[in-house]
C-alpha cells in the first residue's frame, strides 16, 4: 500500500484483504486484535498493582470481549435499522461488517460485570485500571481501518482528507476521484492516542476511584462527538447520530462523576484480590509476635518446647546483673 501526502489530502489505494492460502483475511480484524492485545498487556503492570492477578485479569477481559462483540453489532443495527427492516436476516451476517465501538464498550461493562461481582474484584478498580489501555487499543485498532479505507466521511478540502481513488474502498468514497473526504477513522486514531496520553500521565498518581475512568468517558466521549459531525451517520432529524447521542450522555455522566468525586482521597490498592492474603502461605509477612509461629505472645516464664535448650544456652540468656 503506497501513500503520499498530497496538497489536497492523503492518497493511497486501500488493501481490503490478505490472502493466505486458501483464506482471505481482512486488515480490519487484524487490527481489531492487535489493538486488544496491546491494550491487554500494556494494562497488566496496573492491575497487579491494584492487586488484581494476571488469570483473574484475563478471565474478565474474555468475557468482557464477548460482550462487546454482541454490543457493538447491537448498537449498529438499532443506529441503522432502516437498512434492516427490508432484510432482517442481514443482522446475522456479522462478516458484511457493521459494528459500533462505543455499543462494544457498553456491552464490555454489561458482560464483565457479573465476573467482576464472582471475584469481588470493586467495579471501578478494575475499569480504572484498564481505560488507558482501552484508548491505547483503539488507536492501534484503528490502523486496520486506515489500511482498508473504512469510515471515510464527508467531502473536504482538509490537508488530511483521503483522495478518493479510481478502486473499491472500505466504505463509500461520496466525492468525485482525485477528490477528498474526511477520513474520520484518522480523526479518532489521533484523538484516542491523546486520550492514553492524559491517561497514562494521570495515572502516575493515586487517585480517587472512578477518576481515570470518568476522564476517559469525557474526553474519549468529546472525541467522538466533534467526529460524528464529519461522518455521514442518519441523524434522524436530530443533529446528531447515533454514536453523538451516546458520547454526549457519556459525558454528562463522566462530569457528574468527576464533580462528586474530587473531593475523595486517593484510593488505597491493598493486597489480595489475587488470592493470597498478607500472612497466609507463600506471603513474605513475618509474624507479629515474638515466640510463637502465629505471633502469638507466651507467658511470661513460659519456655518453649519446640527445641531443647542446653544449659550453656541458659547461662548465656541469663540477664546480667
């Protein structure tokens, strides 16, 4: 895929599949997981630090990415249901594409949570540990998007427009050829990496539960309202689009948070969300107490009989004077 930066927009022929063999693979899934599994693993450091293991981590995310598969086909096919009310079957051909990333958000939350609730693992630690790895994921996600030519929006004379070219792209080019539209899938790239940005300088210090994840619902959801109005989503008579509507309750929701929240003091990350407790086998905690295994204090003048003592020993332990 060759691309040049032009006067007049950005020009590159898109690469809609990779043959492997007999298969056929697409640039948009691959990015699709690579962002999952970045995101996954530049998370983990926080978790553990919040005392949450590596296997109960990934037990959660699984089932949190089922739910945001279902999620994202859900929000998309009630965002345009028009195109579905004709052929209803179409919601099952999930490979025609067609899926929202902030519906995948929400179904995330609505599937993890019971597993969440099962490890007793507290619902914002958790999420406050892996926003900043969401919005890494996102932006490395979308490079699957710009490889194939996706959600290209409206006609612009924009530096950073695509040209549209003479081949098929992922989605619809609505502008002459050699002309540009807004390449939105570059907008969010962009605006999710600055989100991470603010989150992983943010996260250098203790903060209040729930305060990295509201200030990604803010500025992620701020990111994806200006894009909306360069994309060419129905608005139903609205203003705004589906995925606007959402991002804008998100918001109002993230400065709700955020204003109840400021005043808490830095939430303490105590040990044993991974199944070990302070003490237990395998810790490194010494016992409490002088004599006994279990800290516990002897007598005065009781003598342990866990080992004979000799009487050079005796002397030798004798107080002086």
């Amino acid at each position: 895929m060759m691309g040049t930066v032009l006067l007049a927009g950005i020009a590159y022929d898109p690469l809609l599949r990779i043959s492997l063999g007999p298969l056929e693979v697409s640039p948009h899934g691959i990015g699709v997981a690579l962002g999952v599994l970045v995101g996954a693993r530049m998370v983990l450091p926080a978790a553990a630090r919040r005392g949450i293991d590596a296997e109960r981590f990934y037990d959660v995310l699984t089932r949190a990415l089922f739910g945001a598969l279902i999620g994202a086909r859900v929000a998309y096919v009630v965002n345009h249901l028009g195109n579905y009310l004709d052929d209803p079957l179409g919601v099952l051909r999930v490979w025609e594409g067609g899926f929202s990333l902030l519906g995948g958000l929400a179904g995330a939350v609505v599937a993890g949570y019971p597993k969440l609730r099962a490890y007793h693992i507290p619902f914002w630690r958790y999420l406050d540990a892996v926003v900043p790895g969401i919005a890494l994921g996102i932006a490395v996600g979308r490079t699957g998007d710009l490889v194939i030519a996706d959600h290209l929006g409206k006609p612009t004379d924009f530096v950073l427009g695509y040209v549209c070219p003479e081949v098929e792209t992922g989605s619809p080019c609505l502008a002459p050829v050699g002309e540009a539209v807004h390449q939105t899938a570059l907008y969010d790239m962009v605006g999710a990496a600055l989100v991470f940005a603010l989150l992983f300088w943010l996260a250098r210090r203790p903060r209040p539960a729930a305060f990295l994840t509201a200030t990604f619902g803010l500025a992620y959801g701020a990111v994806r309202l200006v894009e909306g109005f360069f994309r060419l989503d129905v608005t139903h008579g609205t203003g705004l689009n589906g995925s606007q509507w959402t991002a804008l309750a998100v918001m109002v929701a993230a400065v709700v948070a955020l204003a109840t929240r400021r005043h808490l003091p830095p939430e303490e990350h105590p040990e044993g969300l991974s199944g070990e407790r302070p003490g237990s086998e395998g810790s490194d905690a010494e016992p409490e107490g002088p004599g006994t295994e279990t800290g516990e204090p002897q007598a005065p003048g009781a003598e342990s009989h866990d080992e004979p003592v000799d009487g050079e020993a005796r002397r030798r332990s004798r107080p002086v004077g």
